[in-house]
C-alpha cells in the first residue's frame, strides 16, 4: 500500500513540476513581449480608440454634486489633467481641466468656470479612492498650488511599468502595448482654457483618463501591482507625506 502511494506521489511530483516549469515560461514569454519596444510606425498602425460613454462637464457646484455619488463610490479613479500650453520659456500656465473616470462615467471639472478648491481637494486627498494616470504626482502638485491639500492613494502608471522594466511608460504606448489600441494625441496642445470646449477635446480629455483607469486594471491583472514590486513607490509616498507634514 505504501509502494502505491509512494508511486502516485512520483507521478503527480512529476507533471505538477512539468506543469510548473510550461507555466513559468508562458509568464516569461508574455513578460519578454511586454517589455519589447514598440516603434512609432507599430502604434500608428494599430486601429483608434477613443472612450463613447457617458462625459459630464462639471461648471458649478450644483454638477459637481450630481457627479459626487459616482465619484464617491469609485474604489479606482482614472485622473488627468490639461493644462493651456506656453510658448514662453520659464512659463508653465495652471491645470484648466481635471479629468476624473470612474468605472461608469467621466467627469470633466472645467477648472475656469469653477475654481479648485476643498470641494474636489477632499476627493483627491481621500486615501481610500485610488487615482491613477501617469505623471499624477506632477498634476496633484500643479493643484495644490491653487489650494493647499496633500494627496493621497496615488499609483503613478509610468512608474508602476518602469519597476516591472516596461519599455513603454506614457498612456500611449501602455494602451498600445496592452489593449493593441492607438489613442489620439491630437487635441494635447489646444487651448484648454476655453469657456466651451470642443467636442473633439471633450473626447480626447475623457479617453486619457478612462485608459488610465484601464491601463491600472490590466495591471493588478497582471500582478504587476504586488507588494513586493511596488515597495520603493510606496515608500516614496510615505517619505513625501511626511516631508509634508
């Protein structure tokens, strides 16, 4: 009886590693895939996409309370911004827009019609809301110089990729590499101070940061999120918000 067991315990030790061992070299195939460069021509040729949900254009407090159940509820936030570009050197022009995509909606806070302040501060500082995109950390300190607050729950997506030794770390290569779309960075450089914003804005404004809603899911997906992987980030987060305290 002994010698039986001892013989399906071979059996079963043996093809669990032989399963083991393929499965590890799938996860290395798709990782090697992942890291890969992809050129401009690679992108440019992918088909476009651009987000065809709901937008809301928040101009008061009154849209602003509409969109606050939404927002509040959201575990994960997808988060831009657009700011006016300048053509002067040592000029850099304040946020005009913030972007916020939940897993229902995006919510476009026009910045010139209703100013930044505690009403969307209190959301970006809540840690228990997620707020993802790249380069967050440059867009929540553009923000806290029109009104003072410290951010909290962020994950900086080109960092995330760069810890993972992604080759592509801007929204535009991510969605490529992850989803094979190509996004539309045609409206970046427009004046997004406006008071009525074009249709094409509005739809390049909401596509930037509902990708980078999904770009952060693919990611936990992935388990490119882990503990282990993002320590340092978190770290670095600490270390600010104590530097801030």
């Amino acid at each position: 009886m002994c010698e039986r067991n001892n013989v399906w315990y071979l059996i079963f030790y043996k093809y669990f590693n032989v399963f083991s061992v393929a499965n590890c070299m799938a996860d290395k195939k798709k990782l090697d895939t992942l890291r890969r460069r992809m050129s401009a021509d690679e992108i440019n040729a992918l088909p476009l996409f651009h987000y065809e949900g709901p937008v809301h254009v928040i101009r008061n407090l009154t849209d602003w309370d509409r969109a606050l159940p939404d927002v509040c509820d959201a575990s994960v936030l997808g988060f831009d911004t657009e700011t006016k570009p300048t053509f002067r050197k040592g000029k850099v022009n304040a946020p005009s827009l913030v972007q916020l995509a939940t897993a229902n909606a995006v919510y476009l806070i026009q910045l010139s019609w209703l100013s930044f302040g505690p009403y969307l501060a209190n959301v970006l500082a809540n840690g228990d809301i997620l707020k993802v995109g790249v380069g967050i950390r440059f867009d929540m300190l553009t923000l806290s110089k029109l009104s003072p607050f410290v951010p909290a729950g962020l994950v900086d997506l080109g960092s995330v990729a760069k810890v993972n030794k992604l080759s592509s770390q801007g929204l535009r290569t991510l969605s490529a590499l992850f989803f094979g779309w190509r996004i539309s960075k045609g409206s970046q450089c427009s004046n997004w101070s406006l008071s009525d914003l074009s249709q094409r804005q509005i739809i390049y404004a909401a596509t930037d940061a509902w990708v980078g809603r999904l770009i952060y899911l693919k990611m936990k997906d992935l388990g490119f999120l882990a503990p282990r992987k993002n320590a340092a980030l978190e770290s670095r987060t600490r270390t600010r918000k104590n530097k801030d305290t």
